[in-house]
C-alpha cells in the first residue's frame, strides 16, 4: 500500500468514526425525546384519573350495589342446594324475601312516629305501674331457691323456635324455610349497616325498592340455571322414525336360530 492509499484510508476511517458519533448522538436525543413523551403522558393521566364505569346517579343504588355483590353468591349457593322439589326453593326465597322487609320496614318508620309511639308506651307504662304497684312489691320478695341450671333449663323450655318466629305469617316448605332461616343469618348485618349509610329518603326509598326487586330477578334466575330439562330441536321425521322404534316388540327382531347365514 502507498502512501496515497494509506492517506485515503485513514480519511475514510476518519469519515466512518465521525458517522457513528453522529449517529449516536442523534439516537440519544431521540431516545430522550421518546422518554420526555412518555413521562408527559403518565403526569397527565394521574392529574386526571379514569372513573369509568361511571357511577349511578344514586348514592342508594352504588350501596345497594356494593351490598348485592356481598350478599348474592351465598343466596345462590344457599338456593342452589335445595334440590329435591321446587316447593323448597319457592319456601327459601318467600322466606327470604319476607326477612329483608320485615328488616327493614321499623327503619324505615320516621321519626315523628317513632316519638309519637315512644310517648304512647310511656303513658301505657305509668298506667300499669299504678294499678298493679302492689303486686310488683310482692314479686321483689320472692326468692328465687332454683338453681342455676334449672333456670336455665327453664328458660330453654320456655324459648320460643327462632324458626317459627322467622316463619311466621309465611306459608311454604319447612326444609326451604330453614334453609332460608340459617341463609338470612349470614347476610342480615350486611342488609342493615348498608341501609344505616343512607339518610337521604330518596336513597334509602330506592335502596328498599331495588333490593327486593333485585332480589326476586336473581332468583327468577336461580331457578332457570336450575332447570332439569332443555328443550331439544327436533323435526317431523325424528319423531316419526323414533315412535316407530318404540312401538317395535323386542320378539320381532327373532333369535340367533332364526338367522339365516349366507356365504
């Protein structure tokens, strides 16, 4: 190699390094621009944050929601295992729902009658403290010689069925309304504390409505997940051939003897 070549080597050397720094540099404040997009990006997104789904309207409906999301998988699992007849599950959710407004009917009383009715039985109170004053003495002399485990198995015998009190005034299957006594028992705190945030009347208005009502829709659906039977399509010529099947004695079809083999 000359000199000459050598000269023009090096330059061409020179010209490729030069290349790359330039490159490099380019790349890097492209990387960096990128970079700057992306954190403009996430600061905009946090300063203004996603609510979808959005919210109902009601204060009483986002309760209610949040309480059927509690609430509605043990009432199916609970209705889902009644399983002999639909005369148990139609008992399970009578009783059911009959609990809810039973529940929730003295809350929803106002005030005014409250104090009304409280001022009603302080008067009833006073007039049988006057009457029967001098019974009430006699009872502070009583002494009571029972032991403790006699009172107790007094008081036991004497307790009434917290199944028949649960039950009363509605008629259906025993088997459903017990389910439906030990199923109340799981979801009754959650349906009054969830009531009790409410003090608006329109919120807790809507709130009783929509939960008996959605109530009654999730059964409707229960039970059709229950169903026992799918309605098969079918034609003329199915129903012809296999009534035709049916109808055949298994003696027209003959023995083993009766077969005639053919080579």
């Amino acid at each position: 190699m000359n000199k000459q070549e050598e000269k023009s080597l090096r330059e061409n050397i020179r010209q490729l390094i030069k290349h790359v720094k330039n490159k490099k540099l380019d790349d890097e404040q492209q990387l960096r621009q990128i970079i700057r997009s992306f954190a403009t990006q996430e600061l905009n997104e946090v300063g203004t944050p996603d609510v979808d789904p959005a919210p109902n309207k009601s204060t009483g409906i986002n309760v209610l929601e949040e309480l059927l999301k509690k609430i509605i998988p043990v009432l199916e699992v609970d209705y889902k295992s009644l399983t002999t007849n639909s005369d148990q599950r139609q008992s399970f959710r009578a009783h059911i729902v009959n609990a809810v407004i039973s529940t929730l009917t003295p809350a929803k009383i106002n005030s005014d009658a409250g104090e009304e009715e409280a001022l009603q039985e302080q008067d009833v109170d006073e007039e049988i403290e006057i009457s029967v004053g001098d019974a009430a003495a006699d009872d502070e002399r009583f002494i009571d010689i029972r032991t403790d485990q006699e009172k107790a198995a007094e008081e036991e015998e004497n307790a009434p069925d917290e199944k028949e009190e649960f039950g009363a005034g509605v008629d259906g299957d025993e088997t459903g309304r017990n389910m439906a006594y030990q199923s109340f028992k799981k979801i009754e705190t959650n349906i009054i504390d969830s009531y009790e945030l409410l003090s608006d009347p329109e919120d807790q208005e809507l709130y009783y409505d929509y939960l008996i009502a959605n109530l009654k829709l999730y059964f409707d659906k229960f039970e059709k997940e229950l169903a026992d039977t799918v309605n098969e399509p079918t034609n003329q010529a199915y129903d012809m051939a296999k009534s035709d099947v049916d109808a055949a004695p298994e003696a027209e079809m003959g023995s083993e003897e009766d077969i005639e083999l053919e080579f």
